[in-house]
C-alpha cells in the first residue's frame, strides 16, 4: 500500500483566532461614566481647595490683627510715650527752673514724665527686632540719663543762686531738643508706619480666594448643565446641595472678611490717623511751653525762642484744621475748645512778649507761671488736658476697630472647612447614583 504525501505548499494553513485592538490609553475618561468620574472628582478637587483658601486667608487675616492688636500698636503706643513724655519733661524742667520755688505739682510732673518714658523704653525694647531702632532706644535711654543729670546739676545750682544753673539748663534743654527728641520722633513714625502696613495688609482683598470661589461655582453650573443633558435628569439633588452650601460659604465668609476690611480700613484712615494727630499735638504744645519758658531763662537769646514758639503755634493750628474739618476723624469732642485754648494762650504770650520788651522779666514770669484766666499756665494746662484725652480717645478707638475686625472673622475658618468639604460630599453622593447606572 502506497500513501502519497502532499507537498507542503498544498498544506492549509492553520486557522487563527482574530484578537481584537486594544482600547487606547485613557479610553475610559472619554466615556459617559469616565467623564462623570472627572467631573466629580475635579469638583471635590475644587471644594478642597476652596476649603483650604477660605480657612488660610481667614486664619492669616486673624494672625495679622492680633499681632497688631497685641504687639504692634503697644510698641508704637510706647514709642509715642516716649516722645510725648520726654517733651513733658523738658516743659516741666523749664517751668519748674523759672519758678525759683519749683512748685511741687511743676516738679512731680517733671519726675513723673522721666518715670514714664523710662517705663515705655523698658516696654519698646521688650518688642522691637529691627536693630536699627534698636540702637536709636538705646541712644535715647543713654542721653535721658545725660539729661536728667545735667537738670539736676541745674537745678542745685539754682537753688543755691548760682547764674551757672541756666547754662545747665540750656545744655539740657538743647541735648533734648536736638538730640533726645528727633531719636525719639523717628522710632515713633517707624512704629507708627508698621501699624498702618499691618493694618492695611489686613485689609487687603483676597483675590486667591475670590478665584478658587469662582472657579468652584463656574465649573458646578457646567457640570450640573452637562449631567442634566447627557441623563435627561434635570436636577442633581447632590449638586444643587454642593451649590447651597457653597453658596451660604460665600455669603458668609465674604460677609465677614468684608466687615473685617471696613474695621480695618477704619483703623488705618481714621483712628489711626487721629492718634497720629493728636500725638503731634501733644508733643508739639509741649515743646513750645518749653521754648516759652526758656526764653525767660536764656535772655540772650529770647528771639530765637519766640520765633521758635511760634512757629510751633502756627503748626499746632494747623494740625488743628486739619484735625476739626477732617470728617474722617474720632469724636472732636475733646478738641472743641482747643482753638479757643490756643488762643489765649497766644494772647498771653503776647503780654509776656511786651513785658520783656521793657525789661520787666518779673511780670512776664509772672504771666508766664501764674494761675489767672488771662496768664499762659491755665490756658496751656487746659489744651493738655484736652490733648490727653483726645489720646486716650483715639487710641481706645483703634484698638476697638481692630479688636472689631478680628471678632468678625471668629468661627469662619472651621464653618468655611466644613461648608466646603459638604458640599464636596454632597457632590459625590449626587453623582454616585448616575455612575452606578452604567455597568
């Protein structure tokens, strides 16, 4: 038996299965449940970031007042301090050496301010980190030691009726007007010039927060429209949840940061600006009592110190313009009299001017120190009892608004979190429904 085999050529082929193509990469996300998928998750991704946008600008918001209601306005409160006392000082020193008696309450003033501005040294160097101001206290704490030594070498001198107690009276009076003062002014605008940087970095409008916000809203309106289309469903009871609590978000916290913002600004603009007045005010009367006192001590030079004393008059009322017509200004109240006050004490000075003018120094003391309606120390008291209260006023005022601005904000950072994270899971709830449906 023969068998024939065929030739290999003649062979069938083997019979292959047919293998489908693979699916390209990221198919699914193109596909109805995939872009359900992306759309949820791009929406907690945003209730996320929407959480922790609100939560750091409210929390840096409430950093920034309290570190200026607790360490930025003290230290520049301090520093006025020490600016408006040691000019009281001066005063007081000049008052008390042209007296001859130096009268108890002149001299209990005079210690009293180097007290005080010593306190506030103490207190300004406990809270100051630049190191440029830190080397001005201590030059203002060296030189005040100067001065209160050469006061007191003029003052034994002067009870002893020595003439040499003037000339140590002017050395002190020129180390304090000269030196100690300018020291003193440039820590006081420094501080004061970090008040208003902090207060109006608090207040500042947080576009972060206003473009996450948006965007979250934005792209929920698209995605609600796009889930009602493509499952013919027209309300997505998780997305309008979501929708809802971002919404109260919204109100709320914009609410609060916006009343926070008008808290602030009014602190910067108003109170701020007022206690920057007053202070200058203050400082200002009390450098000019100097300037009249010790023109009736250094007779050589009485010119020069009226035209000094002057000039400052003129600058105090200007600031007192400004101050009374401003209307962005604390209650006047305490200011009211103060043009008045101003003025007499001009008219006084003008009777002391006369009196010198014929060499009657006696009676010019006489107007200078004595208590009669018409004389310089009633009307001069007066408009410093009315300056420390506008101080005190003002600074009360401050501390208000920005304790103000920074109440409105509690509660926010923790209501914010849980608003967006809400509504983040009442998104995936809403979604999880229309995803299950396809399988």
């Amino acid at each position: 038996m023969t068998v024939e085999l065929a030739h290999p050529s003649t062979e069938p082929l083997a019979s292959r299965t047919r293998t489908d193509r693979a699916h390209p990469r990221w198919w699914f996300i193109w596909t109805t449940p995939g872009r359900i998928l992306a759309i949820g998750a791009t929406l907690a991704l945003l209730g996320i970031a929407t959480a922790f946008a609100t939560s750091t600008t409210v929390a840096t918001r409430q950093e920034a007042l309290t570190a200026v209601l607790d360490h930025t306005e003290p230290l520049s409160f301090a520093a006025g301090q020490i600016y408006t006392r040691l000019s009281v000082a001066d005063a007081a020193a000049a008052t008390a050496f042209i007296a001859g008696s130096e009268p108890q309450p002149v001299r209990q003033r005079y210690e009293q301010a180097i007290i005080d501005a010593t306190a506030a040294v103490t207190q300004a160097s406990s809270g100051l980190t630049d190191e440029d101001m830190l080397a001005v206290l201590t030059r203002i704490n060296a030189r005040v030691a100067v001065y209160t030594g050469l006061i007191e070498t003029a003052r034994t001198n002067n009870r002893s009726g020595n003439p040499v107690g003037s000339s140590y009276l002017s050395e002190a009076s020129a180390l304090m007007q000269d030196s100690i003062l300018p020291d003193a002014q440039r820590l006081y605008e420094w501080t004061t010039a970090r008040v208003d940087a902090e207060t109006s970095a608090s207040a500042r409008i947080p576009a972060p927060v206003i473009l996450v916000v948006g965007s979250t809203i934005v792209f929920g309106l698209f995605a609600h429209r796009w889930l009602a289309r493509r499952t013919r469903r027209r309300i997505n009871l998780g997305l309008v949840v979501g929708g809802l609590a971002i919404g109260v978000l919204v109100i709320w916290v914009g609410t609060a940061l916006t009343i926070s913002t008008a808290g602030s600004r009014q602190a910067k603009d108003t109170s701020a600006a007022s206690l920057r007045v007053i202070t200058n005010l203050s400082i200002t009367a009390q450098q000019a009592r100097a300037d009249e006192t010790l023109s009736l001590i250094r007779r050589g030079d009485e010119n020069v110190r009226k035209q000094s004393y002057y000039q400052r008059l003129n600058t105090m009322q200007e600031l007192l313009d400004q101050y009374l017509s401003g209307k962005d200004r604390v209650d006047k109240s305490d200011l009211a009299n103060a043009q008045e006050l101003l003025s007499r004490w001009r008219a006084a000075d003008e009777r002391i001017d006369a009196y010198i003018s014929v060499g009657n120094y006696e009676a010019a003391t006489q107007v200078a120190l004595g208590a009669g309606e018409d004389d310089a120390t009633p009307a001069f008291d007066s408009l410093e009892a009315s300056l420390a209260d506008g101080l005190k006023t003002s600074r009360d005022q401050l501390r208000s608004d920005i304790a103000s601005a920074r109440r409105v904000l509690s509660g926010t950072t923790v209501g914010g979190v849980v608003l967006a994270l809400s509504a983040a899971l009442a998104v995936a709830l809403g979604l999880w429904p229309r995803l299950s449906e396809y399988r």
